[in-house]
C-alpha cells in the first residue's frame, strides 16, 4: 500500500498536524509499504528539512504563494497521483482536520472519486480494505467504518504523537512546479492577515487555564482568573467563549486561534470540537473538567472529572490559597 500524507505549512513553520499524519501512517504501514508526505508552497526547503520520517517527499512549488488554496492543493495531488498511476491500486490520502483539510479532502474525493471518511480517530486494516472509527454529532458518537481502497480519510489532531523533524535524503525528495495549477485555479491568495497576539502569547506558556462555553458568562471567568494566579498560567478560551466577546481573540487556542503545548492545560468547561483539539491536544498534561462524560475532550486528557466546574474550580482556588499563605 502506499500512503499519501498531505502536509501543510507557510514562511518556513510547519503544521504540527503534518508530523502527527506523517507518524500515523508509519504506525499503519507494513513491510513494503511507503509513505509518500505531499507538501505544496512557496518554498518546499522546510519540508524537505523536515520530513525525513516518511520514505519519501513530493513537493509542489508555488513560486511566491505561501498558502496554496485547496482547490489548487487537491488538483497538484490528484495529478501525481494519476502520473504515478496510482488511481485505481491500492492507495490511502490521509488529510488533516483543519481549516484548509476540510477543502482538500472533499476536493479530492470529488476528483477521484474515492470514499471519504472525516474526523477519524481511529485506523486498522481490514483484509482488502479499512476499519475506521469517526466521529459524529461533535465527538458524543463513534462510527465503526468499513471501507474499501483507494480511500481518503480526514485525521482529527491528537490521534497520534507527532513523528520527528529528521531531514529528507536527497534521492527521496520529488519536485513538481505547481505554477500552471495555481493559475488554472479560480482562487488566488492576496495576502495573509494574522492577529496581533501582542496581548498575550500562549504558544510560549508554560500553563493555561482555558474556559468554554461551559463557563456560562463572561462574569464566572473572573473565576478562572483566580485559579490561574495561584497557578501562575494563562487564561484562554476556545472559539464559543471568544464569538461571545467574553474573551479576546488573543486568547483563543483552537484550529482559528492560537496552538499551544503547556506543560499544564486545565479545561474547563470546554467540550472539545476538533477545531479546539487541534490546538492543545500536544499538551504535556491535559486535565479537563466537564459534566458530560461523553464530552471529546476526554478523549485526549490525561485526567478528567465530570463534577460542576464551579465547585471543582472553587475549590481547588481555596486549597491552593491557603497554600500560599503558609
């Protein structure tokens, strides 16, 4: 079987997410298999640095694009696909869940038409084919899946551990000019807009306390403020929280926030939507706190409670005070 990771990255960083699909395929390869980490953009040098943990690298240039639209991304892979007659054989594309996953994934089934699972949490070979394990109804449901090759599967954050940054042999790495695709596509990139994080800069904190919707109101986060002093952390919140105005965009972890890897990460009151997944699940230590036991965040702490949050949280503020003061 060969397996196809698509990888994703801009200005030299590379996604987290890519590293985690690329280990992913290593754990579902066999003997004789080979994993092939498709990358696409402006400058395919960090990618070739970097993901030496597949067998081999297809990068696709798109001379000053940094962020290549999915509809170009699916169309660049659609065709070395076909130019390594790989349509119709025994072929697997692992995509990302993420903003620009959501596109290609469902552009590519749509050119090849290939069967497309998402949110997969879960991956075993089945004789011929594949049994997976997706997500419905925001994570309260699984789905047992069997499906047969070719196939594209759409990967949620924090499925596997991210595989190491170890740099490509020369004779394993591909190029392909995907200028004539990018100007073929009917979407083209004018500029990048990114938040000013300069109020606070979670991916450099070494705990955070992040409130959802949980919390009920923007006044009860007053509470969490509390527990992060005497924690000395950082409060954030996921996507609910910060549309609500309850909290500034700055301090939103999550696929349209910021990602972040605390040593500590305290959720509260957060149900754990893909999207907020893919920008924590790395955490060193994961502790959620939710009164729904099927909530999807459990499926990637490390400790959970299913208690009220406000007596958790009330709590736990007393104990660390009284600490404080001895």
């Amino acid at each position: 079987m060969k397996i196809y990771v698509c990888t994703e990255g801009r200005s030299g960083t590379l996604e987290s997410l890519s590293f985690e699909l690329i280990a992913g395929a290593r754990n579902l390869a066999s003997e004789g298999d080979e994993v092939v980490a498709f990358f696409a953009g402006d400058a395919p040098g960090g990618a070739a640095a970097a993901f030496g943990a597949a067998d081999r690298l297809v990068a696709a240039t798109t001379p000053g694009i940094e962020l290549v639209p999915a509809e170009t991304y699916a169309r660049l892979l659609t065709d070395v696909i076909a130019q390594q007659g790989d349509e119709q054989a025994d072929r697997l594309v692992l995509v990302p869940y993420s903003a620009g996953g959501l596109d290609v994934a469902a552009a590519l089934a749509a050119r090849t038409g290939w069967p497309l699972v998402a949110q997969v949490v879960g991956i075993e070979r089945q004789g011929d084919g594949l049994e997976v394990v997706a997500q419905m109804y925001g994570g309260k449901v699984l789905a047992l899946c069997r499906t047969p090759l070719p196939a594209i599967l759409m990967v949620n954050p924090g499925v596997y551990p991210e595989a190491a940054a170890t740099h490509c042999e020369c004779g394993t790495v591909e190029m392909v000019d995907g200028s004539g695709a990018l100007a073929a596509g009917r979407i083209r990139p004018i500029a990048i807009d990114l938040p000013d994080y300069g109020e606070v800069d979670l991916t450099i904190a070494e705990r955070i306390v992040c409130v959802g919707r949980g919390i009920g109101d923007a006044a009860s986060i007053d509470l969490a403020r509390d527990l992060a002093r005497l924690l000395g952390a950082e409060v954030a919140g996921s996507r609910p929280v910060v549309d609500n105005g309850w909290l500034p965009k700055a301090r939103q972890v999550g696929q349209s926030g910021q990602k972040v890897k605390p040593k500590l990460y305290l959720a509260l009151g957060v149900s754990g939507a893909p999207e907020h997944l893919e920008g924590m699940a790395q955490s060193e230590l994961i502790i959620a706190v939710n009164t729904d036991p099927k909530a999807p965040i459990f499926g990637v702490a490390h400790y959970g409670a299913t208690c009220d949050l406000f007596d958790l949280v009330a709590s736990l503020t007393e104990r660390l005070g009284a600490a404080a003061v001895r």
